[in-house]
C-alpha cells in the first residue's frame, strides 16, 4: 500500500539555516519504480488525490490514472 504518496508532510519548524524554507516545502510526489500490469485489461489504477505533480523516474506496463472531478454526490 503506497497510501504516502500525495500525502501532506509537515513544514519545518525551525528556519532553515540556509534560509531556503520554500525548498523544504513538500511540491508533488516523487517515484523510483512505477510497474503496472502486463497489458491493458490488467492495467494497474493509480488514484491521485492531490493536484501537485507525481514524477515518475522508471516507469514499465499499464496504468490507468482516475483523477476525481470535484463533483460532489448527494
């Protein structure tokens, strides 16, 4: 389970000496190796839940993204 990936991480709580505290701040994902299935009908699903960006170094197979449209049912 990769339930980290788009989560918030906490923001420094002491300044950073270099000053940089932006540079800290937490910007997108980031992933070594993304494997999806082997074909299409076995594509993997990837469900991002926040808007920054998820970069991906390796990335093999099949995935699918399913982003949510902000619609919200009653």
């Amino acid at each position: 389970n990769n339930e980290w990936i788009g989560m918030e991480r906490p923001t420094p709580k002491r300044e950073r000496s270099s000053g940089d505290n932006a540079a800290y701040l937490y910007k997108g994902s980031k992933v070594r190796n993304l494997v999806g299935g082997s074909s299409p009908s076995a594509a993997g699903i990837l469900h991002p839940i926040d808007a920054r960006p998820i970069t991906i170094q390796n990335y093999s197979g099949y995935v699918n993204a399913v982003y949510k449209t902000g619609v919200v049912k009653a």
